[in-house]
C-alpha cells in the first residue's frame, strides 16, 4: 500500500509499506485477522517482510500445529522457543486474539480488559522540507483537534525546529521522537530541550540501550520515553530498576503480541509509569488492535493511532478508523469490531499463502 505523503524519520524514508496480513479460519468458519507490521528494510529492528515470512513459515506454524490453545495467551508461551522475531510472532498472536474474541462475542478491547468506549489520539509527522511546511502540518493536525503532536527529529532538525513549534503553539503538548539518532555525548545539547516544555523526548540513544538512557535521564529534566530499547516485560523491569525512563512506548509488533502488551501494561501501571500505543504505518487490521489495546487504564497518553485517510487513499477495512475531534470511538462489535474490504484486500494482495491444521 503507497502511503499518502512519504514519511521521514531520522533513519529513512517510508512511502510505500508492505504487509503480511494473517487470517486464522477456526473449524466453524469463524475468522481472526492480524498484521504483520515490519519493513522490507531492517532499520527499526532486525525484522523485514521475508525474515517474517520465513520464521513464520519454518518455525512458528509448525509450533502451533503440535500443541493445542485454550487461550490466547498460550501462543506466547509456546512461541518462547523461537528468539525474538517479535513482529512475525505477534501477526499470528493477533489473529488468534481476535479470533477468540469473536468465538467469546465481546469486542477485542473487552477480551483484553479494556473498559473505554473512546480512545485520545496523537499524530505524528515525519520531517518536512521546510519548517514552514512542518508548521503547516502541526497547525492542521491542531485544528482536526488531537490531542497531541509528535515530531521526528535529529541532529540538525531539532532544537530550532521545536523552537518554532513552541512560538507558534505555546500550549500543544508535543513530543520529540529521535529514534536513536544520538549518543551520551550529545546530554549537553539534548539538555537545551528542557527549556521546551516538551511532553517527552522518545528514544534519543541507542537502540538497544538502557544504560545511557539513565545516565542521560538524570542530566535532563525532559521525560526520556523509551520505544525500540524495550521488546518485552523483561526490557521494562530493567529499565524501571535503572530508570532509564519515565514513559513506555509500547507496540504490539515490537513486543511480540496483545499479551506481552498487556503484561507490560500492567508492570507499568503497578509502577505508576504512563504508557501509550506507538503506530508503525499500519492498515486498518493493525490499527484496530492498537485501539483495543488502548482502551486499558495505564494508556494515559494519546497514541499514534491517526485515521485511515490520513496514510491511505484507501484502507482494507470497513468501516476505515475515523478520528473525531482528537478522538476514536472504540468498535463495540466482536473481535477487532472492523470487517475486511475483500475487493481492497484483492486488490493489494501480491501473494497469497495457506497453510491447513487438519
């Protein structure tokens, strides 16, 4: 699917995402879908498309066929043997999720335990050409009313670029997203951004580090959140031991599945640490499971979660995601509350793969 507007991030260009949405057909004929959220370049993880394919293929089908699932949460247990390959995990966890949610007849939200009927969304905005054009966006992202904005940053495209933000929005909640584009040798620069009121700075350093991230954390008074450091419950507990951050980002895709989420969901919640559902470009399949995550308590801050039209000229769902002054209704019907738009299903699908279980 070719997105509307390419969207830019310290670490690429997007303009075009390719997807693996996953359907699983019970015996009755009931279906569950998920989506397999990764690149085809391994620049946020070490996952594309083909390594999700291949994993999923070789080693987590097959894992599903030798044992049996009274639960969802069981897939995660029984994925535990296979290594990371979180987002190729959790496109299969997903669809089982929204299966047994249909089979149960409440809503996807419901079975996870979520009570909110509507949901606070964010935006976020890639770099722009120019200031003028990021200003341009940030202004119609305020006057479609949400709740905050996220920007993406790096070094070069920071400091003056939020500076301006501020002038010309004195009190929007903002974000900073730097996606790993720093080191600890930049604290005395990142210091500048506690004079910005920002509501967080997300994942300034590495990758993979929590370490820095508390050494940097005790420099500046902007609350550091963390996105790409953290794939499971393990990462968060690290990190909260460390304080390396006051925020979590958590996706479902990163983490492995709904029930990883949620487990770190409610870490963080026994621990007082806000949390918000992070987006990756998704279809409507994704995004509709990011709203049913959203709807538990400890996601006090909006995610990125905007409407269907603002990334595609058109979704796979019906009916598309529609945000309403800064606001998404939460579906109250079955599973992930959407239905697929098979004629726009068709009409991207490049591949088709079955596998049976009888």
């Amino acid at each position: 699917m070719s997105l509307k507007h390419p969207f830019k991030t310290s670490f690429g260009v997007v303009e075009r995402k390719d997807f693996f949405i996953t359907e699983v057909i019970n015996h009755d004929g009931t279906r569950g879908y998920g989506e397999s959220v990764a690149f085809t370049v391994p620049w946020y993880t070490e996952e594309t498309t083909e390594t999700c394919l291949h994993v999923i293929e070789s080693f987590l089908i097959p894992l599903l066929r030798e044992h049996s699932i009274t639960h969802p949460d069981d897939v995660t247990d029984i994925f535990r043997v296979i290594r990371r390959n979180n987002m190729a995990k959790s496109a299969l966890e997903g669809a089982i999720w929204d299966l047994h949610a249909k089979q149960q007849g409440v809503s996807l939200a419901r079975a996870l335990g979520g009570l909110e009927t509507s949901i606070d969304v964010g935006i976020s905005i890639g770099m722009k050409p120019t200031i003028d054009d990021l200003l341009s966006d940030v202004e119609e992202s305020v006057d479609q009313g949400f709740k905050r904005v996220k920007v993406k940053i790096q070094p070069g495209w920071d400091i003056a670029v939020l500076r301006e933000i501020r002038h010309h929005f004195p009190s929007l909640d903002i974000m900073a997203d730097a996606n790993s584009a720093y080191t600890l040798r930049d604290a005395p620069h990142l210091k500048q951004f506690d004079d910005l009121q920002l509501l967080m700075i997300e994942q300034p350093l590495a990758h993979d580090d929590l370490i820095d991230h508390a050494k940097l954390q005790q420099q500046i008074k902007t609350p550091i959140c963390l996105d790409e450091s953290i794939h499971s419950i393990e990462d968060v507990r690290q990190a909260l031991a460390l304080r390396s951050c006051q925020i979590i980002n958590v996706k479902i895709g990163r983490v492995g599945g709904l029930t990883e989420a949620k487990r770190i969901h409610d870490l963080c919640k026994e621990h007082n640490i806000p949390v918000w559902c992070g987006g990756m470009l998704e279809s409507g399949v994704g995004r509709a499971h990011n709203i049913a995550l959203s709807t538990l308590p400890q996601f006090v801050l909006p995610g990125d979660i905007a409407g269907s039209a603002h990334y595609w000229k058109k979704d796979i769902i019906m009916p598309e995601v529609v945000v309403e002054d800064g606001e998404i209704f939460v579906p109250d019907a079955a599973g992930i509350g959407v239905n697929i738009d098979k004629a726009a299903l068709e009409q991207f699908t490049v591949a088709q793969y079955s596998y049976s279980f009888d």
